[in-house]
C-alpha cells in the first residue's frame, strides 16, 4: 500500500444507507438495499488523500463523494448493475414484478442515517422519479 493511504484509527463514519424503488403497478414502494458506510473499502481521509496528489484542488465547502457502497450480502449490494448481475438476474420484486435495470416511471428514494445510543440523526430523503426521454 502507498504511504500517503496507510491510515490508523477510526475507519469510517457509521452511516446507514438504504434505496426504495417504487414502481407504477406497485402501491407501496420496496426496499432494495441496505448498507453501511462503514463497509467501505477506503475511507475519506485515504478518499482525498488520493485525489490531492494526483492534483485535485480541495477547498473548504467542496462536495465530497464516495461513489457506489456495496456489502457482503445481496440485500447490501449498491448499484442494480450489482443486484441484476449486470442484467443476466433479474431481481423479484415482491409483487412479481421483476427487474434487470431501473426502467420508465420507477422512482428510487435514498434515505441515511447515523444512529447511536439515544440519538438518530436523518438526512431526509432524495427520490426522482425516471422519466421516459424525450
């Protein structure tokens, strides 16, 4: 491993992450995945480590992203290309519907959290809804 990403120390931040896909022949929306940002394999110090010396400018304020998190289980995996196999497994939803890949009308809600003892802190919830192009 390089020296500027060996680290010691905390790993990650605890945060719980989950995605929900609603469907138009569904009433309620499902849970696909769940996960833990602590299942990342690098973590943000090691992250903007990386990034500044190839020669990213950092400035207070910058966004800052970690790309797809994925465990160990399939109901923990990040990306439908992970779930789906890259489409060759579709995913059975639990009304019989299944799917490869998101598709024209679904909506996917990201919601995360951190949670400890006699606390929970949200960060509300993100959805879109796919529209067919136009």
């Amino acid at each position: 491993m390089l020296d500027y990403l060996r680290f010691k120390g905390a790993w990650n931040f605890d945060i719980n992450l989950e995605v929900w896909l609603g469907t138009a022949a569904a009433a309620e929306p499902f849970r696909i995945t769940a996960v833990n940002s602590r299942k990342l394999y690098w973590n943000v110090a090691q992250h903007l480590a990386h990034a500044t010396i190839n020669g990213a400018r950092v400035r207070p304020g910058d966004l800052f992203a970690s790309g797809t998190v994925s465990g160990t289980t399939p109901d923990s995996l990040g990306s439908m290309l992970e779930i789906s196999k890259n489409g060759k497994e579709p995913m059975s939803l639990p009304n019989g519907e299944r799917r490869t890949f998101l598709e024209d009308g679904d909506t996917v809600t990201l919601r995360g959290w951190c949670q400890g003892d006699g606390y929970r802190i949200g960060f509300g919830e993100c959805t879109g809804r796919f529209l067919e192009a136009a």
